[in-house]
C-alpha cells in the first residue's frame, strides 16, 4: 500500500521507535517514587518538557503530559466549564476537529458560538473582531491547521483580537506540529498536541497550559503533574514524542516542507487537467504542504473512491478518521459552504516525508484508473 492518509496517523519513525526501546530499559522507576531509580525517570521527563517548551516557545512549567490531543481539548473544556460562570460563553471554530467540538456541546450545549469561516475555509477575523467588539467569551478556541483541508489558519492574528480583549485562546495544533515549526505557538494560552501525528507514538500527547493558574483536571487521582492530570507519566512515549519531533523540527530547519509542497502542487496541476469536473478546496489559500481536499469526478460517491483506491494499492481518506462511518457530510466542508451531494464528492490526500514524486505519479494514474473504471460501471 501506498499510503497517503498521514493527517490520520503516520508511520512511527526509527528514531522514536529507538527512543521507546531505550526508555523502557533504562527508566523502569515510577517518576512519582522517592528513590533513585523514580528520581532519575522523573529527571527524563522534565528534561524533555524543557526540550518541548524551547520548541513552542513558552515555560517548561506550562506543560502538561496527556495521552493525545483528545485528551487535552477536553481537559481545556472541561476546567472552562468548570471556571467560567454559567452566563458566559465559549466559541469555537466551525471547523474544529470533532475531538474539540464534541466536548464544546457536551461542556456548553447552550452556550457555545461557532465561528464561521470563508468560503476557502479561513476563519474570518472580521466576524471575530466585530462580535468580540459587543461580547466577550470566556474562551475562543481556533485550530492552527485543519484536518480536512490542510488550509492553515490565522491563529496568530486570532491570538492578537483576544489579547486585546483580554480573553483566553486555545489552539489546537495537532496537525500543524511536526510539519510547520512549532515556534510561536507557546504563546497561546492553550495548545494541544499529539506525537502520532508526526512520527511519534500512539497514546501520547501534551498540553501547553499557565502554570501560574490552576486547571481543574479531568483525571482524578495522584498528584502527578503538579495536580493537574492523574496517572503515571508514559514516560517511554514522551521521550519517543520528543525524538520525533527532533527529527521534524531539523527537516523544518532546512526547508524540507518547502520541497514536498511542490511535489504537491505539481499532483494538483496534473489531477485538474486530467479528472475532469475536480476542485480543490481552499486552492487559493496557505495550506498545509502535505494535504490536499478534492472534490473528485462525479463518478461515484466517496466511499466508492476510497474501496477503489484501496483496492489499487493507495490508502486515502474522506476527512477526519474520528468521523469515518458516519453518514452526514464532513461538518468542515459544510461550514466552508459546500452542498451535500458536493460534500459528498470529497476525498483528502495526506502524504508525509517519505512521500515520493513517484509516489504522487502513482497515485494520479489510478485516481485516473478508478475514474474510468467507475464511468464504465465496474464496482
């Protein structure tokens, strides 16, 4: 299988892979412990907060170990609904990921507001500026890079209108770590993150948050991370999160990306010409440079592209892995405008590093293969 469906998962690298192993010979303490052997594991994670920070650009103190970004969105909404009064409202991008809306609804079922967004996906500031003018939320939460789309969004603009208004700012960056750089990003009052989606292992995560004000957690128990997340660190995964993201940040030093995003760009020329009746969304803004949306042919229904696909050997996706299997079209595409039976049409290719020119040239042809497979009725 080639397999371009990386904003869902990605490979783990050998790097991270090395990292793991190492870790759970060498720190078999519990860092919680008061001997030796706990003190020297939790001297390993506090190292590697130190490492995360420099990288986000905050305090090591700011860190919170999670199991993945699920964990963190709903830890934020859960301490708001909890700190802010039963009056005050929170706002969320329209295109948030579902781990962030569904705890929105379930936290302030009454008292959340989406933001809306263009019709190229970017959350519009104007619409932010002008409301914050007459109302202030409790929180506004607006993720650096959609899932779906790949467009990236103006979180830092976003994070100025709160300032001035003084009201806090979430950012869910779990698909914007580890393929842009992750600088910047610590001045954001809230982050979340998630090792697997650059390299790193499944089942860890963190959450930058003031260390100077409490959150209320939403695993209870031990006292662990200053009391606000319960339960042994991973500490095997956060040192494998941490070499990931090592080795992502390096090719992000060197300009890297910049070369993957014309072997994206080049696909998306090629695809336009050749599939008749295709569109790209969000085409005309920033994006991510390993993503691309398309609205594909009208030759058959999404799912039917994807058996297709897989059937040539090519893992893709329709959006979101945590809204596979649900019948409605993607939320996202719906917010930017587009009609059901268009929405319907949209399938997402996410390659990663490894990804190959020659890789994206196979894919073309049996993205071209399926077409005329489907217009001549084969199932």
């Amino acid at each position: 299988m080639i397999y371009f469906d990386h904003n869902a998962t990605t490979p783990m690298l050998p790097e991270a892979r090395q990292a793991w192993l190492e870790a759970t010979e060498k720190f078999i303490g519990n860092p919680s412990s008061p001997h030796r052997l706990g003190s020297r594991a939790d001297a390993a994670i506090t190292g590697a907060r130190q490492r995360l920070a420099n990288w986000l650009g905050c305090d090591a103190l700011d860190i919170l170990w999670t199991s993945g970004a699920t964990e963190s969105n709903n830890t934020v909404l859960h301490h708001f609904a909890r700190a802010v009064s039963s009056e005050v409202q929170v706002w969320v991008s329209a295109v948030e990921h579902p781990c962030l809306l569904a705890p929105t609804r379930h936290y302030f079922p009454n008292r959340h507001r989406l933001v809306p967004v263009t019709r190229d996906g970017v959350v519009d500031l104007n619409w932010l500026s002008e409301q914050m003018a007459h109302a202030r939320p409790g929180l506004v939460a607006i993720m650096a890079a959609n899932n779906e789309t790949g467009v990236l969004q103006p979180w830092r603009e976003a994070l100025a209108i709160c300032r001035q208004w003084e009201v806090p700012f979430f950012c869910d960056a779990a698909q914007w770590i580890g393929k842009l750089p992750a600088n910047g990003l610590g001045e954001c009052d809230y982050v979340s993150g998630a090792a697997h989606k650059f390299g790193g292992p499944k089942g860890v995560g963190f959450l930058k948050c003031p260390a100077t004000g409490r959150v209320e957690p939403l695993l209870r128990g031990g006292p662990q991370e200053e009391g606000r997340r319960a339960g042994t660190e991973n500490i095997a995964g956060i040192l494998s999160m941490l070499a990931a993201l090592a080795v992502r940040e390096a090719a992000l030093a060197d300009g890297q990306h910049e070369a993957k995003a014309s072997l994206r760009d080049g696909f998306i020329e090629r695809m336009l010409k050749t599939l008749p009746g295709g569109e790209v969304v969000g085409i005309a803004q920033p994006r991510l440079w390993n993503t691309v949306s398309s609205l594909m042919p009208e030759a058959g229904h999404q799912q039917r592209w994807v058996v297709k696909l897989d059937k040539l050997g090519f893992a893709v996706s329709t959006g979101s892995a945590c809204s596979s299997g649900k019948e409605e079209p993607s939320h996202v595409i719906a917010a930017i405008g587009y009609s059901a039976p268009e929405a319907s049409r949209v399938l997402r290719f996410s390659s990663g590093w490894e990804t190959t020119a020659e890789d994206w040239n196979a894919l073309l042809d049996a993205l071209q293969e399926a077409y005329h497979g489907m217009r001549r009725g084969e199932k």
